[in-house]
C-alpha cells in the first residue's frame, strides 16, 4: 500500500537529529523520505544504517534521487526529481522499488503515470518557507491533475497543516507529505501524531458515507 503520511526531512540537518526525530516518529508515520541533496552515498548509507540499530527499518525510509542506495539497504522506495534519470528507465531497473516522482503541473503528471510511477508528490500546495516567492499552486491544482490521473495516488506537499487534511482529500489526495511542521518543532511525535489523527478521522468519514457502507 502506498504510505499516506509522508515526513520528509528539511535541508540542513545533523545526522544525529534526524536519527533522534524518526526514533520518535517511526511508528506514527507512514514513510520517513532523507532528502539531504547535499549529501554523500556514504554520509546517506551511515544514517540508514546507524538507523536500523536504533531500530528504524530500511523499510521505512524513501531516499530522494538516490534509487542506487535504497536498492543497496533494501529501502522502500525512492523520490525521483526533474533532474533524476527517466521514471520508466528507473521502474525498469529496479523493479521492486516503491518510485515516486516529483511533480508541478498536470502534464507532468500524466507523463510520469504513464511511465510507471507507483505515487506523485505534488506542490507545493500553499505557501512554504522553502518556497519564498514562488506562488503557491493551490488546492484547485491538486484537483486538475486528479483529473488528469487513471490511476497514480497524488501525495500533497507545501505548506500543510493537519486542518488542511480534509480539504486536500476532498481535491483528491491520498495522502500528505510534511517537513519543517514535523522535523522543525519541538515536539515532532506531537506533530506527527496530530497529523496521522486528521487523516484517520478523514478516512473514517469517507467510509462512513460509501455508496457500499452498511
């Protein structure tokens, strides 16, 4: 099943502090991403390691552009970007990976669905520290690229609160992704937690009012 609580981590930080924050978190959500651009393999493969000994499974993790070293810890999956090598080439060489790709626009979306990815990140939905100064893309994108899609879950990213949980699955997300509101705060179980409990209450909702619930 495709993870629906994303927690990516933010540029910039230590490898003990993300060791410390997905200790707390691992069990509260579904997917842990390391996406440190700046970052060696050895620096990347230290962390995943040194994190399996604190027992936080490779299994958990989604490494951002590095498809080589998820397939080499047994990683879930990874996070292919723009700059990453072309999502069917990567689908193809490895097979048992969960791929994922970064997108902006419809188009982009329908391309990468085609090509084979399992889920697409898209964003980033409302405004972001990470993204000062470029325009926001809005609930009403998330929706057209929904429609565009056959099948491929979209994950939402950029700027989301657990209050926007309702409204982002209403447009037709499966699921969120989120940074500096878990890994930037001072209590990222809290967070975390706050964020597992308003998609759960959604999903509980939508059950409720299925054509098929008895």
């Amino acid at each position: 099943m495709i993870p629906r609580l994303h927690a990516i981590t933010p540029e910039g930080l230590s490898a003990a502090r993300i060791l410390n924050i997905a200790s707390s978190i691992v069990d509260t959500v579904d997917v842990l991403h390391l996406r440190q651009k700046k970052w060696t393999a050895a620096q990347m493969w230290e962390l995943l390691t040194d994190g399996e000994k604190r027992g936080i499974p490779a299994q958990k993790w989604i490494i951002n552009d590095r498809t080589d070293i998820a397939h080499s810890l047994k990683a879930l999956g990874s996070q292919l970007t723009y700059s990453s090598l072309p999502t069917g080439v990567i689908r193809s060489a490895y097979p048992n990976q969960l791929i994922g790709v970064s997108i902006h626009h419809p188009d982009e979306a329908v391309q990468h669905e085609e090509a084979g990815a399992h889920y697409l990140l898209y964003g980033h939905v409302f405004e972001t520290q990470s993204k000062l100064g470029v325009p926001a893309r809005g609930i009403d994108g998330l929706r057209d690229c929904k429609k565009r899609l056959r099948h491929a879950p979209i994950i939402a990213i950029g700027g989301i609160e657990p209050a926007h949980v309702p409204s982002l699955f209403a447009a037709g997300a499966y699921g969120v992704a989120v940074m500096s509101s878990i890994w930037l705060v001072s209590n990222p179980l809290d967070a975390a937690l706050r964020y597992q409990e308003s998609i759960q209450s959604v999903l509980i909702q939508q059950c409720s009012t299925s054509p098929l619930h008895i």
